[in-house]
C-alpha cells in the first residue's frame, strides 16, 4: 500500500470536523500538516476550531493559520451560521483544548513543506482556495512541486448549493479558484455532483462513535447539521461534504471521473461556477460518480479500526 503525504487546508466546520475524523483513521495516509482558512467562520474561529479537533482526536501535526481575508482583499460580508452554527462546530458548546498555532502563516508553510517534500505531497483542500493561491502567487515554482492537488468544491452539473451555479468553496474566493486551476498542477475536483450523492444521519453514527470520548462532541454538532437539512431539504440525512474528499484520497478506485480542464467564471450572476471543458489530456479530473455505500463502509471500518482499537 502506498502511503500519501498530505496537508489538510480546512475551515472547521462541521463537516470539515468529519473529514478530519476519517482523515486521521486513514492507514494510507500520512498527515502532516493542517493549515487553516475562512469560511465556515471567521479565521480566528476556524483556527480555534482546527486546534480543538487536533486535540479532540489526538492528532500530532502542525496547525499552521490561513489567511483571514481573499486573494483580492475582500473580507466575507457573514458566515454560514444558519448551517455550522456562530461558533463553526454547531453552537453546541467547544471544549477546552491544548496546544497552540505555529509561527508561520499558512502560505509560508505550504510552501516550505512543498520544498521539503517535493513532488510527493498532496494538499487536500477542503474550503476555499485562498491560502493555496497565495502559495501559487508568492512561489511560482510552489505549484510545480505538489503531486496533486484535491479539493471539495465546485460541481460540474449538479446544481450549486449557493447560487444555482456555484458552490461554497468556490464561490468563497472564485479568483482564488482561477489562480489554482491555471497552474495546471494535477487537480481532482471533488465536488458537489458526488458529495451529494451520499449521505450520513445520526443512524450511521451512532453505533461508529459511542464509547468514544469525542462521541457525544460528534452526534451534538451533527444534529445541528442534520437540523439545517431537515429545515432546507426536509431530510433527516445530510451531505457528505469534505469527507468525500478524503475518501477520494484514500479509495480513489471507488469514484468515477472525467478529465478535463477546469476554469472559475468570474464575471457576472454565473460568478464561482466551474467550468469542465472535457480533454483527455488536460491536467484535471472531476468525480462524477461514487460507490456511496462502499464509501459508508469504509469511513464506518476506518473510525472502528483507529479509534477503538
Ligand atoms: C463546502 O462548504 C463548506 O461550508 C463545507 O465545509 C464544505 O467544504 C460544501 O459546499
Ligand atoms: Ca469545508
């Protein structure tokens, strides 16, 4: 088996809290950083959040903070406390924790890891694409010394999950995403046609985190992410966001793509909408279909194996 490098970028979140879950039980991967962004909430907060699960789940690595503000100095006008709660991780009241922030910013990190680790690492994007274009802008060989590139975000035909065309990520920071997709660095796009697809619900993980001591953390801010869907969608299951990215990072056999080259509109009401323009050649694929129940099976055996071993 093969073991990948990875730097996780995320925005915890509660389905980011998920991911990091899942990525941390991997046996294929080897994680060995978290750097953090906006987006779920405010850098601040998300960091805080990162540090929380880090220590929540024991997690040795790193956590370097991201940017608080996008690529073109824009600030979020709010965030998606009606889906993540003000606090990020569901209003449900967070934990003490230990451990502290490196030194270096997030950008700076990206890139010296990319330098001691290149060609072998993956970073594993699961907001928005801000902290990865800052790296491409300061360091122009940055992108050149990434094995790949995998993100949550976007969506080729499914509908978007904030405007009709654009997804969360994206449309976060959409120059960010155009900065990352011209680099032509290998890209997976993981993106809301097969994060759609499967869904958890308090059924699913229930039995995988009891006797857990996080397990009560888990299904508390899950309900607040199921009670978001059941007042959006009336269904009691939700989406498996960011953590469809990491199982596309560890049992990529078990997604179908298409290769191409993606592109970020910028302009006008299709703004954040990623283009695929198929080529069997180009330098990006994007996940249209997944084995979802294989994907359950296999986040439900990795939480089993790792944390209750
Ligand atoms: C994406 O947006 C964020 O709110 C989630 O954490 C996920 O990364 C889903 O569109
Ligand atoms: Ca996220």
């Amino acid at each position: 088996m093969t073991t990948k490098k990875v730097v996780f970028d995320t925005d915890p979140g509660i389905d980011d809290a998920m991911a990091l879950l899942y990525l941390n039980a991997c046996e294929n991967i080897n994680l060995l950083a978290i750097t953090t962004i906006l987006g779920n909430a405010d850098i601040a907060q998300c960091t805080r959040n990162a540090l929380i699960l880090r220590d929540m789940f024991d997690i040795k690595v790193p956590v370097y903070r991201g940017a608080a503000c996008h690529i073109n100095g824009s600030e979020p006008e709010d965030y998606p406390d009606f889906v993540h709660g003000a606090d990020g991780l569901g209003d449900v009241g967070l934990p003490e924790f230990e451990g502290d922030i490196e030194p270096e910013n997030a950008t700076t990190a990206l890139i010296e890891l990319s330098k001691k680790h290149a060609g072998e690492l993956t970073l594993l994007a699961v907001g928005r694409l801000t902290n990865v274009a800052l790296a491409v802008q300061q360091d122009p060989e940055f992108a050149g010394r990434l094995k790949e590139i995998i993100i949550m975000g976007g969506s080729a035909e499914h509908p978007g999950n904030v405007t009709p065309w654009a997804e969360a990520n994206i449309i976060g920071d959409p120059e960010a995403a155009e900065v990352v997709f011209q680099t032509g660095t290998p890209l997976t796009m993981v993106g809301l046609d097969v994060t759609t697809q499967t869904r958890m619900s308090h059924e699913f993980l229930e039995p995988i985190t009891r006797g857990l001591p996080f397990g009560d953390f888990i299904l508390a801010i899950n309900r607040t992410y199921a009670d978001y869907h059941v007042r959006s969608e009336n269904r009691h299951d939700f989406p498996v966001h960011d953590s469809s990215a990491i199982a596309f990072t560890t049992r990529p056999d078990l997604f179908g793509r298409v290769r191409g080259q993606l592109s970020c509109t910028l302009e006008g009401k299709e703004r954040g909408r990623t283009v695929l323009v198929e080529d069997p050649s180009g330098p990006h694929e994007v996940c249209m279909e997944v084995d979802s129940e294989k994907m359950l099976e296999d986040y439900a055996a990795s939480i089993r194996r790792f944390y209750h071993a």
